[in-house]
C-alpha cells in the first residue's frame, strides 16, 4: 500500500511530493516505485515539486535514488556531480477548511540575523551510562538512553528489538531472563518488538504498564500518557497491586489496544479510540525529523514545536490561540513556522531573548 498521504482537506503538489520524499527515505517497495512513476508521469509539475521538495530538506539520499530511476534534469535539477548543498526550512501551511494557501522555502542567504538554525535529526549512537553482557538475545541487559532536546536516537536491543527516542527522552532497560523492561522517564519513543513467548515486553510509564508480544506502539508520557499502536495489540494496566494485610488489592481492568487505535490516559480519566491513518502518519512524523500538523490548535502547535527547540512562545492576542492550523514542518524549525504564520495568516511576531511573542497582525 502506499505511504502517499491522502489528506481530506486540498492539498498542493508540494505536500504530495513532502510525503514521497518520507517514503522513499524509508524504501519503496517495488508497488510503491511503479506508483511513484505514474504519479510523475500524470503532471510535469509532480516532478518539479519533488525536486524542490528533496532540496529543500537536504534530502539528497532520495535524490541520488530517484537519479537512478528517473532522468531528473527534465524536471529542472542539476546532474549529481553540481549538486550543492542547502540548508533550508520546508513549510506547507494551510487554512483548516479552505484551500491550501501555498509553500514556503526559507533559504540561508534569506535569513535574518540572529534566528535559529532548524535542529537537526540524525540517528545517534546510544549513550550509556550502564552496564550490558554480550548480545546473546537472553542475558541481562541494564543501560540508559537519553536524547536531549532536538535529538533523536534510535538503537536495536539484543533481543532484536528497536527503540527509537524522540527529542528529550529518558528510559532505561530491564532486561532479565524472565521479562524485558523499559522504564520510561519522560518523552516519548516508538518501541518495534521482537516476539519472544517467554519474555513478555513491558514498558512503565508513569503509574501504567503497557504490555506487548511482536507489535509497534508509540508511548508519549507528558502531563498525560498517550500510547498509540500501529501493529499488533498492546494492554495498558497497573504494576502489580501491593498487598494489605495479607489481602491483595485489586487493580482496575487493563485497558486493550488495538493496531489503528490510541489510549489516552490523564487525571480525568481513560479514552480509547480509533483513528484514521493519516493522523498516525502525523502523529509519527517525527521519526523522520518532520512535524505534521491536521489542524490542532495554534496553541496546540507551539506547545509541540516547543519541545524540539530552546525557544519559547508566548500568545500575546488571546484571539489567536484557538486559530486552527495545519502543516509539514522540519522539527524545531522556529523560522519556517514563523515565516508561514506570518504569510498565511498576518501573525507578527517580536522576540524578547529566547521568547517569541506573536500578535495578530494590524
């Protein structure tokens, strides 16, 4: 099946050829390829726009992959050997419920001075601050993983299963010959988990354990704890109850999550509920240093985008936090988003040391 987003709302071009880049960075299947050709060959225009696209994001692995499969020059890019490297901010910002408004390009030399470079996401290498035995798939296992704020870091366990932080993440893993343990300190990570019917998989995140066999989830532990699963079945329940004189407390049922569903867990209570494959695709954007927003609130997305850099945003307008807004960022990058607001929607901002102030404009 393909990745190509399909959103509800018009979209242009460009955001059509943003999420061909995402796939083809991840590796088209030989399905996906022959799409990707009939998508080039409907409109010139489709083309033109990956081209920018995958310059725009620096991209030029999906270039050099896309030289070899299509005659790129026609569609107005160099040959490789004058390929120059740009560092640029990609923004496509729409208006929830009108057509889309346009795309952005922020290059160096249009910078103004003193604005903050877009963070950039690279696979690191674990830092561990613990021990481990040999990787033999069943020996014990104590090590830490950090990611500080704009860094991502994704690592394969000798279990063979993969962990992926997102920015200013902190968890450890647990590994024994009866279970495998991972104690979620804060942040948020994608867990792909190896089957092994004699180690069950857990992950501690706040006061809940999430428990999964062979599946992929998505655990988030902010002010409240959102896991989401893209394959297979996890359930959500309490550490095993304490015991009182000598009774034992019963704990409240675990909750139980299918692929294609979130769990969202605060002081108020639990949610479960389905949701579509485009908002996983968005909700997910980050593993490739992309944020993809389908209309949240202006408030909604400075609150997020905030995690992935030092800068800090303040709404001086009340009237402006409840606008609704969409779009496809590179994380952390504060001059894209501001560029978009200010274009899209007249937002002005002004900055007083790390903090952005936004105000409607006049």
């Amino acid at each position: 099946m393909s990745k190509l987003l399909r959103f509800k709302a018009p979209r242009r071009t460009d955001e059509e050829a943003a999420s061909w880049i995402v796939s083809i960075e991840e590796g088209l299947s030989a399905t996906e390829s022959d799409e990707l050709a009939r998508w080039l060959e409907a409109d010139s225009a489709h083309g033109q726009a990956l081209v920018r696209v995958a310059r725009a994001w620096d991209s030029f692995d999906a270039l050099g992959e896309l030289a070899e499969m299509f005659p790129l020059e026609q569609y107005g890019h160099p040959k490789p050997a004058a390929w120059l490297p740009l560092r640029t901010a990609a923004v496509v910002l729409v208006s929830i419920g009108v057509a889309a408004l346009g795309a952005y390009w922020l290059v160096d030399g249009e910078r103004g001075a003193g604005r903050e470079e877009p963070v950039s996401f690279t696979s690191l290498e674990a830092r561990n601050d613990g021990s481990e035995t040999p990787a033999d798939g069943a020996g014990a296992v104590s090590r830490s993983y950090e990611t500080a704020v704009g860094e991502q870091l994704s690592t394969r366990l000798p279990d063979g299963s993969v962990i992926t932080l997102n920015t200013d993440t902190l968890l450890t893993v647990e590994y024994s010959t009866v279970e495998r343990l991972v104690v979620l300190a804060r942040g948020e990570a994608i867990f792909r988990v190896a089957h092994e019917q004699a180690r069950p998989f857990r992950v501690r995140a706040g006061d809940r354990i999430v428990q999964a066999v062979g599946t992929v989830f998505n655990v988030k532990l902010m002010d409240d704890l959102e896991v989401t699963v893209t394959e297979g079945r996890v359930t959500v329940g309490h550490p095993a109850p304490p015991q009182v004189a000598r009774a034992v407390v019963p704990a409240p049922p675990p909750l139980t999550i299918d692929a294609g569903n979130l769990a969202l867990i605060r002081g108020s209570g639990e949610e479960v509920r389905s949701i579509e494959p485009e908002q996983i695709e968005a909700n997910l954007a980050w593993q490739h240093g992309m944020l993809m927003y389908r209309g949240e609130t202006l408030a909604a997305v400075l609150a997020d985008m905030s995690r992935y850099t030092t800068a800090r945003f303040t709404i001086a307008d009340e009237s402006l936090r409840d606008r609704r807004v969409g779009g496809y960022f590179r994380a952390g990058d504060v001059d894209g988003l501001l560029l978009a607001l200010h274009e899209s929607f007249g937002i002005e901002q002004r900055r007083d040391g790390d903090t952005i102030v936004l105000t409607a404009g006049r």
